[in-house]
C-alpha cells in the first residue's frame, strides 16, 4: 500500500525564477525504508511546459533542501499567476517501489 505524504514549500522571491533554486520541500508522514526522493514541479495552468525536478537521497530529515534538485525550472508565469504543483513520490533503495506519495500546490507569484 502508498502511504500519503504531507508536503509544504514556501515560494523565495517573486518575478520569473526560471533559473532560481528549488524552494526547500518540508515532508511529514515519510514511509520507513525510503531511500530516495523523486520530485517533480507542475504549473497547473500550462502542464505541457516542463519544470523538471529530480530524484535525491532520502536522510530523513523530512526535508528537500532548497537547490538540491539539479534539472529543476523555477516557475516563470507568462502572465498573471499560475499555480504549482510539487509530487513527491517516496522510492525505496533499488528505485523499484513506490512507498509513499505527496503534493502541494500554490500560486505563484
């Protein structure tokens, strides 16, 4: 069975972040045996646009720290405010199971 996740991010700045660090992600309810972390960003309002994200190592903090995902895009609406989406979605070591699954979402800017 997935287990769900919370996620919560706070957006860092306002305008077009295209090239701006991932905001830091704070998870709770993290299933035991997570290795990795696999995340990826959304603009809800145009979901064709790719905002990449990664796969990190899971410490167990709870935390994805800001910057750590390398082929994430920062939100850029090209006009008004979009709403984000991050998925977080809870691997376990060989990358084959799905153990837990998250979201949050909020408009930016």
């Amino acid at each position: 069975m997935v287990q769900d996740m919370g996620v919560k991010f706070e957006w860092v700045g306002s305008g077009c972040a295209l090239s701006s660090p991932n905001p830091e992600l704070r998870l709770s309810n993290v299933p035991q045996g997570t290795a990795f972390l696999k995340v990826t960003m959304t603009d809800l309002d145009v979901p064709t646009f790719n905002h990449g994200g990664g796969t990190v190592a899971y410490d167990g903090s709870g935390v994805v720290p800001a910057g750590a995902l390398k082929a994430y895009s920062g939100p850029c609406p090209p006009s008004g405010s979009h709403t984000y989406e991050f998925r977080v979605v809870a691997l376990d070591a060989q990358k084959e199971f799905i153990l837990g699954k998250g979201t949050a979402a909020k408009r930016y800017p």
